[in-house]
C-alpha cells in the first residue's frame, strides 16, 4: 500500500519525466483497466477519501497524460489535489506535488 508520503515522489517522476519523453505506446490500452480496477479496489476497502485513493487517481492521471489524453489527466488531477488538500492540508509535500502535478498538465494544454 502506497503511503501518503511516497505521493510526492509522483511528480518527480512522473509528469516531468513523461512531458520530457513525450507519448509512446507502450501497452496503456492494457493498463487502462488495472488502474481503474486498483482505483475502484481502494475506493471498495478504504473509502472515497483516503489518501491511496488519491495515488489511484494521480497514478490513473498519469497514464492517461502519458497518452496525451491531458483532459481526462486533468480531471483525475483536479480530484486527487482537493482530496490531498482536504485530508492532508495545502502545505503537505503531496498536495504540493499534485499541484505541481495539475500546473505540467495545464501547461501542456495551452501547448496543444
């Protein structure tokens, strides 16, 4: 289980490391459905708002960015920020990651 604190490693890489790389397919049509199956997994046993909810979320945002699919990115961004923020407050290293996480893939919108 992914612990709140191992969230601000996300954004380092993560989003840079993929904005730098560019998309590449590399199997995410298979992926897809394991990370929405986790993400419904930890909603089932930990409840809507949990901090690995948010991991699920952001980890789910990042495959989606890595395919250039920024929009649903942003969605599932936007989600785990506020649940990092309500849970953990605004000056947690994961909320700051996530906020990070949410101004990369805003950025790449205004590029597109």
């Amino acid at each position: 289980m992914v612990m709140p604190d191992e969230l601000s490693h996300l954004g380092d890489h993560g989003f840079d490391r993929i904005k730098r790389a560019g998309p590449v397919d590399l199997g995410y049509s298979e992926a897809e459905p394991l990370y929405q199956e986790g993400l419904a997994i930890r909603k089932q046993l930990l409840g809507e708002t949990h901090p690995d909810v948010a991991t699920s979320l952001n980890n789910l945002a990042l495959l989606y960015f890595n395919q250039d699919l920024v929009e649903n990115a942003m969605l599932l961004v936007e989600q785990a920020l506020n649940m990092i923020g309500q849970l953990l407050g605004n000056d947690h290293p994961s909320t700051q990651t996530l906020r990070k996480n949410l101004d990369i893939v805003k950025a790449s919108m205004r590029e597109n």
